[in-house]
C-alpha cells in the first residue's frame, strides 16, 4: 500500500510540474492573430483599427525575435487594400511571397487581381 501511495504521489507531482512547463516555442510568432483575423471577419473593428493591431502584432514579432507566422503579411495586404493603399498592399504581399515561397501563386493573383500589378 505505502508503495501505491508513494507512486500516485510522484506521478501527482510530475503532472503538476509538466503543466508549469512553458510550451514548445512555435516556428512562427501567433500572437493575437487569430483574434484579429476573427475580428476581420465579423466587422468588429474598423480597417483603420485592425491595420494598427497588425503593425502592432509585426512590432510584437520583432520584439520577440520570431518569425510573422505564415498569413499575416497577405492578412495585413489585404487590409491596406481596403483602405486604399495598395502601394502597402502590394509591399505586404510581396513580403508574404519572400517569407513563404509556397504563397507565391496565390500572392501573384492578390498582386493581379487586387493591386492591379501586371
């Protein structure tokens, strides 16, 4: 019996200590992003607003010494598009093209389509 109670406990205590561990470090810096695409897509703040939290979002990256996750400079792209800015448009989404050589197909249509690059 002292041993099953010793045994519980030990495994009690390691349990307590894995979930203190901080988690694995992510390839890309997340941040908020998530909430602010669910913000985009529910209208909740203006495009004014969401273009600062991005900047804001790029600055935390930066501070943090990680990479913008994959999305987020198209994400932003498309809000500079919205407002009109489509020199930062096309600027956001060529960096997207630099950061993930795989988006290139899909930026190349956003730079066509939506910044009226050739």
């Amino acid at each position: 019996m002292k041993h099953i109670l010793t045994t519980a406990v030990i495994a009690l205590l390691l349990a307590a200590c894995a979930q203190n561990k901080p988690a694995k470090n992510s390839l890309y810096y997340w941040g908020d992003f998530n909430k602010q695409q669910y913000q985009t897509l529910n209208n909740a703040l203006t495009p004014q607003e969401q273009i600062a939290n991005m900047e804001k979002y790029f600055l935390d990256a930066q501070s943090n010494y990680a990479k913008a996750a994959p999305g987020t400079h198209a994400h932003l792209g498309m809000l500079y598009a919205k407002v009109g800015n489509l020199a930062g448009a096309k600027t956001q989404f060529e960096m997207e093209k630099q950061a993930f050589p795989e988006s290139a197909t899909y930026m190349n249509f956003l730079l066509k389509n939506v910044v009226g690059e050739k």
